[in-house]
C-alpha cells in the first residue's frame, strides 16, 4: 500500500509503534463523559494480538509530515450467520477524524482501502453501527435492527417476588474456560429466533471470558446458570451503564422452562447489583449504578414472550448500516436458505424466470422445481423492465428480512412488482427480526 504525502498527509497502516498514540487519539476521538480510557483499552486490545480476528495490519492511519494521526478507521473481521449459512463480513470501527481535518475526504479514502481489504479476505458484506445518514455516502443502507429493549421495572408489583437464595433452584458463578461448550450452545439458543447473528467460535468465547482488558468499552460479564447440582442449564451476559443493569445475552436449554429460567435471572441480578452497591457504601465509595434492567434483545426475544407484561413496553430500534457489494455472489451463498423457504411455502416446486430491476442493476433468478439453477444479469428497453423494481439500498433490506416488500412499497412507490413478486417475495425474504451481537 503506497502512503506517499498528499495534501498534507498520507494513509498508511499501523505499525506496533503506533499503539499507545493511537488508542490515545481514538479515546479523545470516541469517548464520551465516563467512558475514560474505555475506548484506550478497546483500540489497545485491538491492536496488541490477542484479539482472535483483529490485528495491527486491520488498522489505517491517516497522518501529518510530521507524525501527527489525524484521522484513523479498522476492520474487524467476524463471521456471521443468515440463519445456519456463513457469511464472512468485515466491520469498519473507530472510524474518527480531527475536527481541524474534518469535510476533507479522509474517511472516504481510508474507506476504498477498508473495502479492498474486506474484499481479499472474501467478505461478502460489511457491516457498521453509526450515526444517521453518514454512511450512506459509502454505499450502506440501514438495514438490520440495532437495538430495542424492555424495561424490566423491580418496583412494578409483581416483578421482585422474595425467594431466599437457599430456596432458589438455580445459582448461578462466573464461567471459566471449561465451560465454553456449553456457552456455546447456549448462544446458539439465545440467537436462534434471529435471521442474523454473528458467529462466536470458541476462541472468540475465550477471549471473552479472559482477553479483554478489564476497562475495555466492550468487557462483559458472563453468569452460567446452573441447578444447585451444578447441572448447566444456561447463561446471561450483562454490563452495568449509567442508565441501568444491560442484559443483552441470554440462553438456556430447550427442555429448560424459559419463564422460570428468566425470572430467576431478575432476581439474581436484583441481590448482585444491590450487593455491590451496599459494599460500595459500607467502604465509603460512591455509588452510581442505576438499578434499572433493561432487557436489550432488539424486537423479539424468546425471554420477552416469557416474561409478557412483566417485561414492559418495547422500544424502537435503530438499525446497523449494511453494505453488500455483490448481491448475486450473496444470494448464492444464501441459496440453501431460499430454497428451504420457498419448499414450505404455497410456491412450492416453482419454475421460471424471475427478475429483478433494481433500476441500475438487473438481476433474473431461474427456478426449475423449487431449485434455483441460474442467477444471472439481464436487459431490458424499458426503465421499469422486469417483475418487480426497487432501488439496490431497498432489496438490501428485503434481504435482511428488515422490511417486507408490502411494506416498502408502501413507503416507496417506485417499489413495486407483479402480483406474483409480492408473492414471491415475501416467500423468499419474509420480515425477521435480527439482533447481531457483532465482533468487536
């Protein structure tokens, strides 16, 4: 990669001499009021080599003649899955510039290169969490739930029913490495209700357990829930904000009732946090744990239907940016998910063409007896030429199962299709809720 001087600066990527400047530039870049040195030690572990997908090679630099970084992105690389299919994807982070050097295209540039990079390692989509509209101007779309939550209220009548710790059925201690196989499974629990989730092998799982820096942004506790026996039976993840008690994984075993399990989980969590807060106060420290719960498990979760009203009312989510730069190289990697759906639907055993006009891009699939047996680019004379039409950032989202396409025609009447297309498509994309943990 060349990083010659251009106005002013050049790209590179970092070296190990440029850890502790850089973690200090993305702590003044990114941290917020009480997250002090929590981004330092996130782009540190990034960058030191114990991070199972990450390394100082996935990191760019933007700096001045004389040293000085004015600006800095990564790629984390991480699989995903489109219900039991892999999906390699690159997440672009700790994308931050200079305000001096700010609106000049830095971003942009470093983009192209994460993009390439993203590309050799055969990364079939690129995902990030951000602020509104910005990434648009790289070619990504708002098209996976980010978010959503339940407020699990202690004071609600009803909510904190008083059980004696010797009259639990369950306990719950801090997992060790021993037990990623069961975290394993229990993950795949938590995630299975979700079209997307990313994929966390049992490295990542040690790494979560023991690699990250205690004052890392992203450092979470873990509890395996098990019978007095000592019987695994599953697990939660939370992290303790300013705004409250955040448990964002959780999971247990099929056979396990989810409402018993759930309800134990409140009250366990209920006796810890108000534990630390007491000791807190008992050696004179001051205490600023908010005893909130809130249930963040974006818009649909095994454990709100099994805490029902208890759980409280749903918020709205915000929604990861989604890029996918070959759409027919993605449906081909989903085609085993297609074509499942499609032989449980009133479409069975479908043949002939179908196509798809997203207005500058033209894709026909070919079904022969519920199996599609080409994908492939097609013309037309006409602008609307083709079942159904939809601009690319709009298939995207029909893709991730974000929206249906009734839905997107309704908000964009240039979203249409033939009668069949608003069969189809519903067949073959339906609304699915996701809530990707992501690597980070």
């Amino acid at each position: 990669m060349k990083s010659e001087l251009q106005n002013g600066v050049r790209l590179r990527i970092a070296t190990t001499e440029d850890i502790e400047n850089l973690a200090a530039f993305n702590g003044r870049i990114h941290e917020e009021p009480g997250e002090e040195g929590k981004i330092v030690a996130w782009t540190a572990d990034l960058m030191n080599g114990s991070h199972p997908t990450t390394q100082l090679e996935d990191f760019l630099i933007v700096e001045t003649e004389e040293g000085e970084i004015v600006s800095s992105t990564c790629l984390v690389p991480q699989v995903w899955l489109y219900e039991d299919v892999e999906i390699k994807v690159g997440r672009p982070e700790l994308v931050g510039t200079d305000e001096k050097w700010r609106k000049k295209g830095l971003v942009r540039e470093q983009f192209k290169v994460l993009h390439e990079m993203s590309a050799k390692n055969g990364d079939l989509m690129q995902v990030i969490t951000g602020i509104p509209w910005y990434y648009r101007m790289f070619g990504y779309t708002h098209a996976v739930d980010l978010g959503g939550s339940r407020l699990y209220d202690w004071n609600r009548p009803g909510n904190l029913r008083k059980i004696a710790i010797e009259d639990e059925k369950f306990e719950w201690r801090r997992p060790t490495s021993a037990d990623i196989p069961f975290l394993q499974t229990y993950y795949a629990q938590h995630g299975k209700d979700y079209l997307l989730n990313s994929q966390r092998s049992a490295e990542q799982w040690e790494y979560e357990l023991n690699g990250r820096s205690d004052n890392s942004i992203y450092n979470k506790e873990f509890w395996l829930i098990t019978k007095k026996d000592g019987i695994p039976v599953g697990y939660l993840g939370y992290v303790i904000w300013p705004v409250g008690v955040t448990i964002n994984e959780l999971g247990c075993e099929p056979t396990q009732s989810m409402r018993e399990f759930g309800l134990y989980a409140t009250r366990a969590i209920h006796r810890h946090i108000s534990q630390i807060i007491e000791d807190k106060k008992t050696a004179g420290e001051e205490s600023n744990i908010n005893k909130r719960l809130i249930l963040y498990f974006g818009q649909d979760h095994a454990i709100y239907r099994a805490l029902g009203n208890q759980a409280g009312k749903q918020t709205n989510s915000y929604a990861w940016y989604i890029r996918i730069p070959d759409i027919p190289a993605f449906l081909k990697q989903i085609q085993p998910v297609l074509e499942r759906r499609l032989a449980k639907s009133v479409m069975v055993g479908h043949s002939g063409p179908f196509k798809i006009n997203m207005y500058e891009e033209k894709l026909e699939l070919v079904f022969e007896n519920g199996k599609i047996t080409e994908m492939r680019p097609y013309e037309t004379k006409i602008m609307q030429g083709g079942d159904m039409v939809c601009t690319r950032p709009e298939f995207i989202q029909l893709i991730c199962g974000h929206r249906s396409f009734q839905e997107l025609n309704h908000v964009r009447v240039d979203c249409n299709g033939n009668a069949e297309a608003f069969v189809l498509m519903d067949i073959l994309f339906p609304k699915i809720p996701s809530h990707p943990m992501g690597v980070t």
